[in-house]
C-alpha cells in the first residue's frame, strides 16, 4: 500500500468533518472532535471506494487519482463527522 493517497485521504477526511461540522452546527463536536472524526472517515471512506473498485491512489500522482483520494476522503470525513454527531445529540436527549 502507498502511503500518499491515505495521507490525502485522511487530511481531506479532516476537511471534510470540519466543514460538515461547520454545516451541522447543532450536531458539531467542536474543533477536535470534527477533525478526528473526519480522519476516521476519510481513511474509512478511501478505503471503502478502493474495495469498491474505484481507483483512490494506487500510487500514481496522477490528478485522477489525486482528485479520487480527496473526494473519498472528503466525503468519507463529512459522512462519519454526521453521523456520530447526530448520535451524541441523539443521546443526549
């Protein structure tokens, strides 16, 4: 495995989950909590759209494959940022 794409993929995890935060006021779990999130999301999500068979990286330094790594990455951090925001909100009722 090549680290670059999951670099990619976790710094646009983090982005990701700040900016869902940043969406999501009611469900944000502050600075911190929206990137480390967001990191999980965006190694899961990168990870995810690989097994699926779209190429995020496969070591290449292509702008394909760059672009592949920090839209899963993205949207992968934004996705758990939500749901486990929705959840602390959820259970803090």
């Amino acid at each position: 495995m090549d680290l670059l794409p999951l670099i990619i993929q976790l710094v646009s995890g983090a982005a990701g989950g700040n900016v869902a935060g940043a969406l999501m006021k009611n469900a944000s779990l502050g600075t911190l909590g929206n990137s480390v999130a967001g990191i999980l999301g965006g190694g899961l999500g990168g990870q995810l759209l690989g097994m699926l068979g779209m190429d995020t990286g496969g070591g290449g330094m292509d702008v394909g494959s760059i672009l592949g790594s920090v839209a899963g990455g993205g949207v992968g951090g934004g996705v758990v940022m939500a749901v486990i925001g929705l959840i602390k909100k959820a259970m803090a009722k």
